[in-house]
C-alpha cells in the first residue's frame, strides 16, 4: 500500500452510498463532485498513488475542438471550469492555465473542409475556434515551415495545465475536506449483491465494503473487474508515447501543432523543450522507431527538429473506445453501477464535465451536458466517431 498524501486517511467504515474505483483525475474530479452535492459516505480506492495510471504522464492539454457536438460540449463546459481552477479548488499553489492555442494544421482542401465543417459546429457552442490562412499562420509562428499548408483550424482559449499530478491531488483533497475517505489498495474483485442498504460489494485489503452506487473509473483496469460478473465493457488498451527534447533556447512553436497528414503533433513547453508523438505509432514500433518517425514529421514543420536530441520517451495506455468517446453513466440490468472510462486520450480535458454528469446520474439532479451519446447502450447501433483524436 502507497503512503497517502496529508490529510487522506484511510477509513474504517465499510458500508458508503458511493465508492469510486480509480485515483486518475476523472476518479478524484467525480469523489470532489459528488460530495459538492452533498453526497454522504464517498470511498475512492486507487492502487498505488493518485495520478499513478494514465493521468501521471499526460501532458496537460486542455482544448475545445473536436468533430462531434457532444464531445465539444463536455469541452465547453470544462473549459468553465479550467479557466476558474483556482477559484474553484482553492490549492496551496495556483495552476497555470496557458492558453497557448491548438493548431490543426491541414496539407489539403478535403482536409482543410472537415476543420471548417468542425469549426461551423464549434462556433454554434460558442467555442471560438476559427480556419485560418497560410498567411495568418506564419504571423502566429514565423518559424513554421507552411509548404503544402492549405490553412489550419485554431483556438487560442485552448492551452495547457501541466501539473496533472497536483490538479488530481487537488480534486481529492477537496474531496476530503468535504468528508470523503480515500484508501490506497487494490481492488481485487467486486460481485453485486441485493440488500437492502447495498447494491455491490467491493473487495479489498482482506476486507469487505458495501455500497449503493458503485463508480469504475480505471481506465483499462475496469475490464477484469466487470468480467469478473459477467459484463462487457468495449474498450481497449492502446499504447502511446511521448517523446521530449532537450532545450531550445527560443521559443518557436507555443502553440500545440497537429498535422494529421504528417502524423505529427508537438509543442514547445515553457522552458523550451519539444514534446512530439507520432500519431501512427504501431504496437509493434520501438522507441528507435517512434522517435525517427516522430522527429521526421516534426523537421517537415521546423528543420531544427532534424538535428535536436531527444532525452526521453514516456510510455502510457489509452482506454480507447470503439468511437473514440468515453463510456459515461450508468449501465442498464446492473442497479448502481456506474461507468467513466474509455477517455481516447481525452480523460484530464473534460475531467469537470465527467465529474457533472456522474454525480448527476448518481443523485438525480438535473445535468447540464448530453448523456445518451456516451451510453454504454450506443454501441447497439452504429455510433458516429469522434475523429479529432491525437
């Protein structure tokens, strides 16, 4: 069992009204929601350290343009809370909010007319997102080498956070001070039961803790516990990495670069290192060939990437679903089970709109974002996919 951080104590009653499974952000933002409703007798259980699974390496982005209109709301409407995280979580230490701007950059008209039809829907949710020209690119970065650029889809309000760790430690502290109890140790099986106080059981630490609703918000992990009764849950576990430079002494590219025909996004972080991923990477791929794809697409955009030494590789899981949208709410024939999973990449941005919608689920309050769309039920029919993933 990891040591807890100040303040997060173990509990030693074992029957609560919500238990959630998964100390990564989406886990810590939902316990924090639930009991900013009131909710009584909230448990969160992660294994090892909060932020310790896919939440630890992601690098912070924060951005509002996607392909479909309901994966833009939950972008909006976090984005609310993003650009408040201060005055919301109260930390120690205020986060910084950079709003540095995602650029899709597009090397042909079919390409350069999907961003505009995405940024027809953004616009509509009041996301100011906009297509800007070869010559609007080169005034935003002169560096950038636009040969083949056709125009680009861009959102200056978008940017980074790039304390993961602290902003999920900061959602469970929260949640503590509001009467939620966080245990570190894993959990090894959870079975429903029918009792009159309790709808499943979880099992952990040689010790047994009942609940009303249950919430699996473990990304991958999720599919031992649900087969273990006999639910399919359709995600899968895709790996990513992400490569860092060593420093540049001038910061030339600010804003975070995707270029979907390059299979290439990077950006330079504040004290000058690039960090890149190849967006074709193949399960197959070393790191040796992550990095010669990574860097080739990179120096088709600034040759400087031609001769930069890269320091290090991170490697983590996706949870992806077959759309590419999260699995959120509760599931049908199973009383009290609730899912958060199958984030795509996307689980740290919309964090605060998850958070709403299962703590609404959960207490029958009124929620302010779609829900159907990320249904477990969708996938009885075709579902339309989310296509801005990086």
């Amino acid at each position: 069992m990891s040591s807890s951080p100040e303040g997060l104590e173990t509990g030693s009653e074992d029957s609560y009204h919500v238990i959630v499974v998964g100390g990564g952000v989406s886990g810590c933002a939902i316990a924090c929601e639930l009991v900013e409703q009131g909710v009584p007798e909230v448990l969160l259980f992660e294994r090892e350290a909060l932020a310790s699974g896919a939440t630890g390496i992601c690098p912070g982005g924060i951005r509002q343009q996607f392909s479909g209109e309901p994966d833009c709301r939950l972008a909006r409407y976090s984005y609310q809370f993003w650009n408040q995280i201060n005055e919301i979580l109260e930390p120690e230490h205020p986060f910084d909010f950079e709003k540095s701007g995602y650029l899709f950059l597009a090397f042909s008209e079919d390409r350069l007319q999907v961003f505009r039809r995405n940024v027809a829907i953004q616009n509509r949710l009041e996301i100011p997102s906009q297509i800007l020209t070869p010559d609007q690119i080169r005034r935003l970065l002169p560096d950038l080498n636009l040969e083949g650029v056709t125009g680009a889809g861009y959102c200056g309000e978008d940017g980074f956070v790039e304390d993961c760790d602290g902003v999920t430690r900061a959602f469970a502290e929260r949640a503590v001070r509001g009467g939620a109890r966080v245990l570190y140790q894993e959990v090894r099986a959870i079975q429903p039961v029918s009792a009159r106080h309790r709808a499943w059981e979880v099992h952990a630490g040689g010790r047994t803790y009942g609940a009303r609703h249950l919430v699996l918000a473990a990304g991958v992990d999720t599919l031992p516990l649900t087969a273990s009764f006999g639910l399919s849950v359709p995600i899968r576990a895709e790996r990513r990495r992400l490569g860092f430079t060593e420093p540049y002494p001038e910061l030339v590219m600010t804003p975070l670069v995707i270029a979907p025909e390059l299979e290439f996004a990077g950006k330079q972080l504040t004290y000058g290192v690039f960090y890149f991923g190849w967006l074709g990477e193949r399960p197959e791929d070393d790191d040796l060939v992550f990095i010669e794809r990574g860097l080739c697409g990179g120096a088709r955009l600034l040759p400087l990437f031609e001769d930069i030494a890269v320091r290090r590789i991170l490697t983590g899981t996706y949870d992806n679903s077959p759309d590419s949208r999260p699995v959120l709410g509760p599931v049908p024939n199973w009383k009290g089970l609730h899912l958060a999973v199958g984030f795509s990449g996307h689980g740290f941005m919309i964090a605060p709109a998850v958070a709403h919608i299962l703590a609404s689920c959960i207490t029958g309050r009124e929620c302010q974002l779609p829900i159907e769309p990320f249904s477990i039920e969708r996938f009885s029919q075709d579902s339309e996919p989310e296509e801005l993933v990086i």
